[in-house]
C-alpha cells in the first residue's frame, strides 16, 4: 500500500492540532457533564447513546496518538479509558444522568477501536523524523 508524505511543518502542526483537540473533548466531556445539554437535550436511546460514547471515545484516542504525545499504546488505552471511568463517576453525583456499566464498555470499545484506527492511519504516513 503506498504510503503518503508528509513534511515537517505538516505533522508539526497535525500533532499540535490532535492534542488541542482532544484536550477540548475531554473538558467538554467534564464541563458540560450537568448542564442542560447533556441532562435533556443530548439523550439518546440505545444503541444509538452506545454508539456515540464509543465514537467520541474512539475519536479522543486517535488524536492522543496523532499528537504523539504518549507513545505507548497501552498508555493511551489506560489514559482514555480512565477518562471515560472518570466521566461514569461523575454522572453519579449529577441529578438527570445515570451511570452505567454499558456506557463504561462502549467507552473502552471506542477506545480499542481508535487505537486501531489511528495506527492503521499512523502506518500509512510517511512521517518525518523530529
């Protein structure tokens, strides 16, 4: 499969773009926790509510692995989904959220899911050295 150039400034900036962006998911995911939005407006029902933890916790860990910041494989995975423990903590002491094993689950499977995807993207980068 052909892989695809990048030049240095390119990646630079997709790194520092990833980490901003995932930073700014992971405070919303915090700092919206009980605001109207996601108490009324944002309910889905299953699977549909599965399938946006799973998505939104997918996309946060490919962009940590864009960034480049941790390394590791395992690290993002721990670090994503102790975001995602952290969140369903949380929901517990909020009036009009529920806290649920299931949410935790499609969390970690977004989580698995967005390391892949970002390593098969990641493998297909010619990236410079920095």
């Amino acid at each position: 499969m052909p892989q695809i150039s990048l030049k240095v400034r390119h990646y630079l900036w997709l790194r520092r773009v990833s980490m901003l962006l995932a930073i700014g998911i992971v405070c919303g995911i915090f700092g919206m926790a009980d605001s109207r939005l996601a108490t009324d407006t944002l309910r889905f029902d299953p699977p549909l509510d599965k399938i946006l933890h799973a998505g939104v916790y997918g996309t946060i860990t490919a962009l940590i692995r864009f960034s480049g910041a941790v390394r590791r494989a395992l690290l993002v995975w721990l670090l994503v989904a102790g975001v995602g423990l952290l969140d369903e903590l949380q929901q517990r002491a909020i009036t009009g959220r529920e806290s649920s094993l299931n949410d935790l689950l499609a969390d970690m499977v977004g989580v698995t899911l967005g390391l892949w995807l970002a390593g098969w993207i990641l493998s297909r980068l010619l990236v410079p050295r920095s």
